[in-house]
C-alpha cells in the first residue's frame, strides 16, 4: 500500500512538472511573459481592424474582454480622451490606463511595467503599418503619451 501512495505522489510531481514545462513553453513562443494581463477593449461591432487587433492581443498573452459598444466617443470622454487629434477606432482600458488605436503590445508592456503619470498612450488615427491592419510589425508611425493637462509626448517612434 505505501509503495502505490509514493507512485502516486512521484506521478502527479511528474504531471505538474510537465504541465507547468507546457505552458512555459507556450509563453516563450507566443511572447506571452507570462502576463496575463486583462484588457478590456471597447470597438464597434463591424470594425475588422478592431478585430484584429483583439486577436493580435491575444497572441501577445493578453486576457481580452472585447465589448461592441455604439457610441465609442462616449467611452473615450468616460477615460479623459478628449482630444480628438489623439482618437483612433477603438479604445482599451488596462490596469487604469487607456490604449488608444493600433498601439503595439510591447508599449503596453512598458506602460504597465514603468507606470508614468499620464493618462494613457495612443496610435492615432489607423496607421496602415500597424498591429491590427497590415502588419504584425509597427512601421512609419508614432506612439504617443498624454497626461490629464493635454501635454502629449512621443512614447515611441517606429
């Protein structure tokens, strides 16, 4: 009897073990670090940009709750965008910031991980070269802070 209680317990060791060897796994190939981290994205129902960068969030390990609303300018006004040079197609709510448009996973990673004093970071308009349109790889277009007094700053150039 003990020994079947040590095979089981050395069994269920191995299974955990190769289980978390899996998921580890499955973060290093989908650039995942193990984040997790959950973002609600607001976009209309008949955008195939938004879409698409709800799924390229996912690939990138994020945990999406994507919501069609019909009035995306209400919700940007809710979260302090006002501005309208800032406004893009659709609009994420992460950990108390907003993500504005087309803007790469990795910004948002820095966001999180650095935590500045600013509202939020957007991709203005719907850069052609962008996660979400055309390209898994941002190109030829700015990523932009902006803080709750309407100063806007370059987050990142690509």
């Amino acid at each position: 009897m003990r020994h079947e209680s040590k095979e089981y317990t050395r069994s269920a060791l191995l299974t955990m073990i190769l289980a978390l060897c899996v998921m580890a796994a499955a973060d290093a190939e989908t650039g995942q670090k193990g984040s997790g981290q959950p973002i609600t994205v607001y976009k209309s129902a008949t955008c195939g940009c938004c879409q698409g960068w709800v799924d390229y969030l996912k690939t990138q390990g994020f945990r999406v709750e994507s919501r069609d609303v019909e009035n995306l300018d209400e919700i940007k006004a809710q979260n302090g965008l006002t501005d309208g040079r800032l406004k893009s197609c659709h609009t994420a709510i992460v950990d108390g910031y907003v993500v504005e448009g087309h803007v790469p996973a990795d910004d948002i990673r820095r966001l999180l991980a650095q935590r500045p004093d600013i509202v939020g970071i957007t991709a203005p308009g719907m850069p052609s070269m962008s996660p979400g349109m055309n390209s898994l790889e941002p190109k030829g277009y700015d990523v932009l802070s902006f803080d709750a007094r309407g100063k806007i700053e370059v987050f990142s150039r690509y």
